[in-house]
C-alpha cells in the first residue's frame, strides 16, 4: 500500500535527510520570494499583474514574487533562457554539439556552465527591462542610477542563487531541481487559490464549475497517461559461453516513452513565448513608429487565440527538438552491441539506429501533439465555462507541471527504494 512506502521513506535515513534538505531549500526560496524592492505601489502592481498575461503567468512560475516585487521575481527564467539560446546554437555550431552530445559527462558540464555564464546578462537584461516596465507603469517610483544598479545586482544575484540551489537538489538524485523549484512555486499560490475559490463562489454558475472540475480531472488524467505511457522495443542478448559457464541468452525490453522530453517542452515553450513580450514592452514608451512598433508586437503576443496557436505549435517543436538533443539513437545502437544485444529482425549496428530513430519519430508525433493539446485545453475549457477565478488553481502550464514534477519525482523516489532492496538483499 502507498502508506507502507511514504513510512518506508522516513525509515531510511539517508532518503529521509534528502528529502528535508529539498524541503529546507523550498523554505528558503520562499522567504527570499517575500523580500521586496523598497518603493512599491502594491494595488497598483497587483491590477496590472491581474490585468497582464504576460506578467500574470510569470508571477505563477515565480511563486507569487511579484506580488510584492521581490529580489527573486526573476526565479530562474534567465537560466532556462540561457539554456535554450545555447541548445538552439548547437544546430549551428558543431563544436558546441560535440561538446554537448560525444564528450560525455565532463562534456555537459562544460556545456552547463556556458549556460550559468549567459544567465547572468539575462538576468541584468530581464531585470532591467521589468524595472522600466513597472516605473513606466508608476508601480515603483523614480530610481537613481545608483539604486538601478543595486536593484539589478541583487536580482541577478537571487537568480544565480536559485540556479545553485536547484543544482544541489539535482544532486540529491530526487527530481530536476530547477523543476522541483518551479513546481514550489506553483504550489506556493496554492491557499490564496482556495481563498479566492471560496470569495468569488457564486451559485448561479454550478454547472460552469462542475464541467471545469471534470475537465481538469481528465487534464490530469490525461498527463498521466502521456508521460507514463511507453513502447517496449524487444531486446535479446547472444548466447557466450566463459570456460565452464554459459551467459546470456536472455530477452528483455528496451522502454521508449511516449514523451521522452516530460516537462521540458512546455518550460522551454513558455520561456520563448515569453521572451519577444517582454522585449516588447520594455520598448512601448519609445516615441514615434517604434514605440506603435512594439505595442503591436505586445498585443499581438497578447491575443489568446494567437498565444494559444504559438503553445500549441512550440510544445510541438519542442518536444522534438529537446529529445533529438538528449535522445542519441547511435550511442543506444552501440552500446547494445558492446553487450551482446541486438533487436530481433534488425541488424547491429547502423540499421539499429535507423530503426530507433524510426521508432522515435513515430512515438514523438503521437506524443508532441498530445501534450500540445493538453498544454491549450485548459485555456479553452476556461474560455467555453467562463470560469476564471481558478486559473491559478488549475491553470494549463502549472497544472501540467505540476503533476509532470511530481511524476518525475516519485519515480525517483521508488527508483531509491529499490536500489536500497536490493542491496539488503
């Protein structure tokens, strides 16, 4: 029963220390979260967030630092930037795919410290153009150029925090941490969802609210299928004989998830849907054409059937994209050649690969329009029921992170628990 396993978690001393020293970090990620910039209009902020799309689904990711302008309402949005930037360049640079995909582990954390380095002008880019944002917007008051740069030091710092203390979760072999951070974000709003469920409840609209919360279960539902949902590919192992003893000869399955890539894709979909908004808006107030320019560009970002369209077609890409960089069809096809492995009917070697590749493209298909359609039906459920007061509660993109982090994270949990049985026995 699934109450024998979570007290077997706190019986195991070292799963039960990792898992205090996750939720110790969450503490202090929140309590930086509600440390705020001097100087700030908080009705004011709070209307433009709520009347934002942009800056409204940021202060989700952020765990609500928005709210109150705090030193980390950049979470760690320069960092996934970063990391996109440079996925996105080594389908230009070789040198830079090499590095990331034959050099092997000391390779990614090269590859993974480039991308620390470029956070931090994000950071300094981001901030800043937030900063103009919100004074343009008379939400914060006049800033010396002094206090500019200080403001922008602290956040760029709070961010790099945040980048190393997700890190130091990933260590703990216990889920992604910069994931495990954004989901602690999400479920930071969490009470004020309910509170605001409770305030807004209004009983002409029960059957709006039935039809949202059957259509959010079957969101849920159908996350879980997708990410859980794999095609086994039959693996055999030749026969050896060593002296007297005879190896192998044995089948087995190489798994193949329908949606290899897991949260990812919507991470990197929003960041880019992000981005071209926020540069946007830190150019509205120039004059002229330039500044119509860029309130365009705002709007068209903006508009719902053109966000949802954008989504859509970005999880989609991808979805591809990230698991064609961290999925190598070769490398499998070699390795299970070194063993003695081979898929029955298909040639070691180079025809393997093919196949695998064949056998992914057809799977990513499946899955990238299945999780693009999960990733927008939130917003349409919403649009047909007109019930909007959840959307923090239940909204599509931390909804479907939410339940995707938590996924990833039990599996990790039981992949702990087993190693430790095995090692008993």
């Amino acid at each position: 029963m699934w109450y024998k396993k979570f007290l077997q978690i706190f019986k195991v001393s070292e799963l039960r220390n990792k898992i205090l020293f996750i939720l110790g970090i969450f503490v202090i990620f929140r309590i930086m979260a509600n440390i705020p910039i001097p100087g700030i209009e908080t009705d004011k902020l709070r209307q433009f967030l709520e009347g934002n799309q942009f800056f409204g689904l940021l202060n989700i990711f952020s765990g609500g630092a928005l709210d109150n302008l705090s030193i980390v309402m950049l979470g760690v949005g320069p960092y996934i930037t970063g990391t996109i930037i440079l996925q996105l360049l080594t389908m230009i640079f070789p040198a830079l795919e090499k590095l990331y995909k034959e050099e092997g582990e000391r390779g990614r954390q090269k590859f993974n410290q480039y991308g620390r380095i470029l956070t931090v002008p994000l950071a300094f880019l981001q901030g800043y153009s937030m900063l103009i944002v919100f004074k343009r917007q008379d939400i914060i008051g006049e800033l010396s150029p002094l206090l500019m740069l200080t403001s922008l030091l602290i956040m760029a710092t709070a961010s790099m925090l945040l980048v190393w203390l997700g890190e130091l979760i990933s260590e703990k072999k216990m889920g992604n941490g910069i994931s495990l951070l954004i989901f602690a974000g999400i479920i930071a709003d969490f009470p004020n969802s309910i509170r605001q469920m409770v305030l807004v409840y209004d009983p002409t609209k029960l059957l709006s609210y039935i039809l949202f919360f059957i259509s959010s279960i079957a969101i849920i539902a159908g996350v879980v299928l997708i990410t859980e949902a794999r095609r086994n590919i039959p693996v055999s192992y030749a026969k050896r004989v060593r002296g007297n003893k005879l190896y192998g000869g044995v089948s087995t399955y190489l798994p193949i998830n329908v949606n290899p890539a897991g949260v990812i894709p919507i991470i990197f979909a929003i960041s880019f849907l992000l981005f071209p908004t926020m540069i946007a808006n830190f150019f509205v107030g120039s004059p002229g054409n330039v500044g119509k320019f860029f309130i365009g560009v705002s709007s068209f970002f903006q508009d719902p059937w053109i966000h949802g369209i954008l989504y859509f077609l970005l999880v989609f890409v991808f979805t591809f994209f990230y698991t064609m960089v961290t999925f190598d069809p070769k490398s499998i096809s070699e390795n299970l050649q070194k063993m003695g492995g081979f898929i029955p009917g298909i040639r070691p070697g180079s025809s393997t690969a093919e196949f695998l590749s064949l056998v992914l493209n057809k799977i990513l298909v499946v899955g990238a329009l299945s999780l693009g359609l999960i990733a927008v039906m939130p917003s349409i459920v919403q649009g047909l029921t007109g019930v909007q007061s959840f959307q923090f509660l239940v909204g599509g993109t931390s909804l479907l992170i939410v339940v995707s982090v938590v996924l990833e994270t039990i599996r990790a949990i039981n992949a702990q628990l087993e190693m430790r049985e095995y090692d008993t026995f």
